[in-house]
C-alpha cells in the first residue's frame, strides 16, 4: 500500500479506479487502440496500456450479483428498475399510453416439500411459527410442532423441522424444472387468451401481444419462485392498444387457469416412480395501476431487486461447485448443505443428464436466466448500456480528452488480452478508501 502511495503513477491508478465506480473486482486489460485515417493509412492517434499504471487498463466486472460486487450489480438493479419501469408507464422508447393496457403482477411459487420454520404475522402480530394442539411425532422421533415467533434474523427461517423428512430430491428437480415450467405457462397462458377471445393461437397474433418480465426469487427453505409482470398489448406491441376483449379479468381467468393446467414429468430414477410436479397453490395476482395500492415504482423497485440475488439467501456458494470438493470444509448450513450433495447425487443419474444438476449444485437445481422479458415488453439492458457509453464518450469528447474523429473516415483496430482481475491486498484498502466501499462481503470474511 505504501509502494502504491508513493508510486509517481498514483494518480494515474487512482483514477481509473474512481473510474470503474467502485468495483469490487475490476477486470484487467493489456493491449491497444489504433486510429489510422482510411484514405492515406496514416496513423492518427494510439491508445497503449503500456504507459498505465502497471501496464494495464482497468474496468468494472459489470456482475449482476451484489454478493460479488455491490457497485456493478447497484448498476444492474437501476437499470433493471429503469426497464421494468419503461414497460408500465412508458419512456425509453415505450409510448406512455402503455398505462391504459391491462397489467398484473403475478407471483407463481413452488408447492410444498416438507414443513420449514417461517415467520408468520396476521394484522401486523407475529405469530408461532408451527403452534399444533395435537402435536404430531414423525418418523424420526422429531415434534413437528415449533411455537417460536421468528425475528426476520432468525437463522433457523427455512430450515426443515425433520431434515429428515424434508423431499430434497423434490426441491432440487423442481428448481431444474421451474424454467421448462415457466415457459409452459407462458404458453399455455396464450393458448388460453385465445380461447377466450375466440381465435386460433395462430391467429391470436394479429390481434394481441402478450408482454411479460420476470424475475426469480430464491425462499429461505431453497426454491425459486417467479414474480413476473405481464402486459396485453396490440399486435406488434405497446404501440397499439389490446382488442377491447382483452380486458383485466380476461387476462387474469388465462393467468388462473394456466397455472393449473401446467406440469413437468420427470422420469423414474431409482427405485422412485415418476413424478409429476405443477406450480405450488398459493398464486398471487395483483393489478398494476398508477397511484393505487400497488405502483409501478414499487413494481419495478421489487424486481430490480431481486434481479441482483441468487441463492445466498439459502447459504449457499455463489460460485460452481466441483463434484470433488469436500462440502464440509465450506461451513455450509446444514439444509444447504445438503440441498448441495442432492444436486451432486442425482447429478450422476444417466437419466437426468439433461439437466446438469452437478453443473447448478450452487444454484441448487436452478439453471435458467434469472432476469428475463419477452420482446415487446419494453426496452434493454443493452440497449441503455450503450445509450450510457454514448453519454460517457460525449462527455470525454466534449472535455477534450479523446479526440472528435469522422467514423466514415478513421479506421479503429483494437487488440485486447485479458491480464488477471481483482486487488492486491494494499490496493484493495486504498480502493475502498478512494470509493468509500466495505472491505468485502460475507463470502471474504
């Protein structure tokens, strides 16, 4: 750290990492940026990391996972916030008249696999978590009773009252069965519409769009389940306005019978037969309206947020897992632990090879996109990552610190090589004091 200080590149070093907003784990870059004019081949300008401090350049790791990197995933959530937001009210290239067409926000959850310590309240008291008269033994010799009332801290929230008794193998297939799943529904939900509105599904097309974004959600006892808002537009999008058929209770009947008519089969393995898994039945569905009880500012800030999680809420890893690594040795809660060796079990199952669960053990089955939206439903997150390059290289023009060149007459080679990420130990204290970021998360403790 003292080098660092004293180094006469401080400055330079200092500024890039102001530059990267705080980046927990920038990623480093050698190489070079050549300018050459296309008529003549003259060399107009070069950019080299060879005079950067220690000969590279470095730039934010751009994670969607706050447990990895709090400011690039607070840049994923904003603009996640900005395009859920875009898709209810309208900017970003969504006419405001969007606020007209029918909204819900839908919840769908995973069924039961055992009971699990929760918190429970009814008109703002908290209640016992599991309170039975008649308080049942099972199996295992475990009360399958708790009359705790859970603080929101509690560590115990998710974890099984018999871990023995809990279906782990049930949780973990449903969690590699929740995208196939979703993507039933999503069809099913079409096929519904249509049917309500008269049409073919073929035909469906040319009179209403269904526009969707979802976000998945790790629960404390290990599955996901989906939040997802979902849209009727016109054929083609938010630009035109849904038939007049397509109102809120139409939308919210296909919702309602499309959960229910969905399931997933997944073979016999072992000596268990096959089973059948459907949405869980508690199903939340809400509308969307502009100054009512549930906002599109709200809307879009539960969202974002969660498009930042994964499943450290279990107490799982959020990094890969190897077969061979020894589970013990990571101080794991014992459900996630476990939830972890089932994705490892059933991992070298020939039969379920399709769904990679040794490759998702950290993710504990799940394998799909946690953050997803279907074409029309608003704008992208490419979309205003560029519109912020854009900004950033007006500004830097406009200061004078890069060159205005004609794109129809300049030629740009760029040559690149990854050279490593991350601090050493100094520089990440001199990082964290320049960007006023903690020192690391729970997973650095």
């Amino acid at each position: 750290m003292i080098a660092r200080l004293n180094a006469p590149d401080y400055d330079r070093w200092a500024a890039q990492i102001r530059s990267t907003g705080g980046c927990r784990q920038p990623i480093h870059l050698r190489g070079k940026v050549d300018h050459y004019d296309r008529a003549t081949g003259q060399l107009l300008r070069r950019y080299t990391t060879r005079h950067e401090p220690d000969g590279v350049l470095r730039l934010p790791c751009k994670t969607r996972r706050a447990s990895r990197c709090p400011a690039c995933a607070e840049i994923y959530r904003a603009d996640t916030y900005q395009l859920i937001r875009a898709g209810l009210i309208g900017g970003k290239g969504v006419p405001d008249t969007v606020t007209a067409h029918p909204t819900l926000f839908v919840t769908l959850t995973a069924p039961s696999f055992g009971a699990v310590h929760s918190r429970r309240e009814k008109d703002g008291k908290v209640q016992p978590c599991h309170a039975r008269r008649d308080t049942a033994t099972c199996p295992h010799g475990r009360a399958m009773s708790c009359t705790t009332k859970h603080s929101p801290a509690d560590p115990r929230l998710g974890e099984p009252l018999c871990p023995d008794c809990y279906d782990y193998t049930g949780s973990v297939l449903f969690n590699a069965l929740a995208p196939l799943l979703w993507k039933r529904f999503a069809d099913s939900l079409r096929r519904r519409l249509a049917k309500l509105g008269g049409l073919t599904l073929k035909d469906l097309r040319e009179h209403l769009t269904v526009s969707f974004a979802k976000v998945a959600e790790y629960q404390r006892r290990g599955v996901v389940h989906f939040h997802a808002v979902i849209r009727l537009d016109g054929p083609g999008g938010p630009g035109a306005p849904p038939p007049t058929w397509a109102t809120e209770d139409i939308l919210t009947q296909a919702v309602q019978h499309a959960v229910h008519a969905v399931s997933a089969l997944v073979p016999a393995i072992e000596d268990k037969p096959a089973r059948l898994f459907k949405w869980g039945q508690q199903l939340d569905i809400r509308p969307i309206t502009l100054g009512g009880d549930l906002t599109e500012q709200a809307v879009a800030g539960y969202v974002a947020k969660y498009a930042t999680k994964a499943a450290e809420c279990v107490g799982t890893l959020d990094r890969r897992i190897n077969p061979l690594d020894n589970l013990d040795a990571y101080n794991l809660r014992d459900h996630a632990r476990r939830l972890i060796a089932e994705c490892l079990r059933l991992g070298t199952i020939a039969d379920l090879a399709d769904l990679r669960l040794t490759h998702w053990a950290h993710m504990l089955g799940f394998r799909g996109h946690f953050s997803t939206r279907s074409r029309h439903y608003s704008t992208t997150l490419g979309e205003l990552r560029a519109a912020r390059e854009r900004h950033a290289r007006e500004h830097e023009i406009t200061t004078g610190r890069l060159p205005l060149f004609d794109e129809d007459t300049v030629l740009v080679i760029s040559e690149w090589t990854y050279a490593g990420k991350g601090y050493s130990a100094g520089d990440r204290l001199l990082a964290a004091a320049l960007t006023s970021t903690p020192l690391g998360g729970p997973h650095e403790r």
